[in-house]
C-alpha cells in the first residue's frame, strides 16, 4: 500500500518542489501550510495546475496550533517537516516568534506523530546553523574566499553544536529534540543539517535564499548589498539533490533512525558569496552587476563547508548538480518568470 505522505511547508521552495517529486510518482500528499510567505501562494498555484486540485490535499494551518497540526497528520505514514522560520536577521528582531514556529512547531509535529498509531517515518529539516560560527576553527584568507585550514572535507557532524542567535537555538532545539525522541519514544526519526539549497521555485529574500535573491535581483535590476566582504564560502546544494537525500533516507530508515547527517554541497560545490559567485552572475547576465557592502551580519561564517561523506557512506548519496550547472538553471527559470517578480516588487 502507498504510504501517505505529510510535508509541513509543503507549498514552500523545498516542500513544493519535493511535493512535485512525490505527485511525479503518484504518491498521496498531504500539504500543510499557513501560506505565509509570498512565494507560497505561488507555488501552491504551480502545484495545483501541473498535477490538478485533486492530486494532492492541502490543510491551511500554522504549525503552532497543535491540535489542528496533530488531526491533520492522523493518517500519515512519513512526516516531512520542512516549515519554519527561515531567517537569521528575523529572529534576531522578532525571537520569541522565532521560538514559537521552530522550536514549539517542531514539539508539536513531534508530538503529533508521537500519537500517531502509524509508527510515521519523521524527516527534519535541520540547519548548518546549529554548528554557530566555529569560531574554534582555524579559517586563512585567499584571494576570492575564506576556507577551512584544517578540514579538507568540511564540517562533519561530530563538529560540536553551539547555537548563535534566537535562529539558531530555535532550529538547533527542534534538531535536538528530534534526535531525544527516538530515543525516548522509539520515532523512526532523521536530522538533516541542511546547507544553503538553491533552485528553481526559490523566491529567496534578501534575509534568506541569498543564492536565488542574487540571482531575481540582477535580474530585475534590484539594488545588491553584501554584508561582509563577499569572500565568505558556502557549499551549494541543489534541491532536487536534497530531494535524493529525503528518498533515500526514507528508504533505509530502519537503518538510519535515530541519526543526524550534513547535507550540502561539499567541497566540490563551494563558492564565496560574491568574489565567485559575482562573476559567474555577470557572465550569465551579459553585463556589470553594481553591489553596496554592509557590515558582516550577527552569526554569519566565514566559511560553511558541509563533510558529506556520512551520507555519501550510509546513504549512497552523492551531489549530482554541480554548481555552474544548477546556477544557470536558477537563472534561466528567474528570466522566464520575470512578470512573476516584476508584480512581487511593484
């Protein structure tokens, strides 16, 4: 019998493009979402006029009401919870609602599942953010960018945890909490330590979704700010990659239950936010892109870098999108869809 499916954040720029990925192989879908953010609704529109309005089930609701969030997961079978507050300089301004969709949300998933009768398999969307700025590891400056000097492969995950900023305790709690409850509670459990997923569907913000916010601002000829010298790095991970990631892990969960995994690029996919990313922007625009600087922002890394090598083992997982590739595609999907932003902005 097909599993059904439940994705919190369904109709967000991971959800929707991971809903379109299960709609593909005609599984059941349940789409929980407040709608709340402005690519949402969009999304959602794609979803329902590529596959129809019967393909898929949508609940409008918010994460933080439990009771509503725990009636709609009573028959799930595999719990994806990807929605949340996405945003650093948000919970710096606003961390008590910060709290209240990460932290409180994710108890009230876990819980619902917690109760379910269907033993559901339960993915957690987790951060590189729990790791802090590693300010413990040695980082040496060259010309485009910042790199690790002692970690060839990246970050892995026995790097210790060190919540920075309301962001970072929130998500970092949630991820906790969902290790605790395997252990407790026996949940069929997974944490994935998620870094910097870019691709189509993204409507990335200033405050979030940097690669694709680059990307709509150029574009549509939107003032860029780089906040910090723009040699910090980052290991791009393509969502239909991270995709491969969730289907594999649901497919060895009794193998894999109760773990943690970095998913991102890793090494082969860095790239510093502008010194790199910059020029490769301007090529694919066919012109100059002008940037202001701003100062380095709270709980920003100098460099990011994901050891994947865990997943790569366990899960027989592998990045296949390599940045040029993956860039151009987000790219080429922002200019066919400039009406979309051109009405977003105005």
């Amino acid at each position: 019998m097909s599993p059904n499916y439940f994705v919190t954040g369904g109709a967000g720029f991971i959800g929707s493009n991971y809903v379109s990925r299960l709609l593909d192989r005609g599984e059941k879908v349940t789409v929980y979402d407040n709608l709340s953010r402005a690519g949402a609704p969009l999304n959602l529109k794609w979803l329902t006029e590529t596959y129809g309005e019967k393909a898929f089930k949508l609940v409008v609701g918010d994460v933080r009401d439990a009771v509503k969030l725990s009636i709609a997961a009573r028959e799930a079978d595999v719990i994806l919870h990807l929605a949340g507050q996405v945003a650093v300089t948000t919970s710096v301004v606003k961390p008590r609602e910060d709290f209240d969709i990460n932290a409180l949300g994710t108890f009230n998933m876990l819980e619902a599942a917690r109760l379910n009768k269907r033993d559901p398999i339960f993915l957690y969307s987790s951060a590189n953010k729990v790791y802090g700025g590693m300010d413990d590891v040695a980082v040496v400056e060259n010309a485009t960018r910042w790199a690790y000097r002692d970690l060839p492969f990246g970050a892995s995950e026995t790097q210790p945890l060190d919540f920075r900023s309301p962001y970072g305790c929130s998500k970092g709690a949630g991820d906790q909490y969902v290790r605790d409850y395997s252990r407790m509670y026996g949940l069929r459990s997974v944490v994935l330590r998620q870094s910097c997923i870019y691709g189509p569907r993204q409507f990335g913000v200033e405050d979030q979704g940097w690669v694709a916010w680059f990307v709509i601002a150029a574009v549509m000829g939107r003032p860029i700010t780089i906040y910090g010298d723009g040699k910090q790095i980052r290991d791009l991970l393509h969502v239909y990659d991270l995709g491969d990631a969730y289907d594999l892990a649901i497919q060895h969960i009794e193998k894999v239950k109760g773990d943690v995994f970095n998913l991102g690029g890793g090494p082969e996919n860095t790239m510093s936010i502008w010194a790199e990313f910059g020029p490769r922007l301007e090529k694919l625009l066919g012109k100059p892109v002008a940037v202001a600087y701003g100062d380095w922002r709270p709980g920003d890394q100098k460099v990011f870098v994901s050891d994947i090598r865990k997943a790569g083992k366990i899960l027989g997982w592998k990045p296949k999108y390599d940045v040029d590739k993956g860039v151009k595609q987000l790219f080429d999907w922002v200019s066919a869809n400039k009406k979309i932003f051109f009405r977003q902005m105005t």
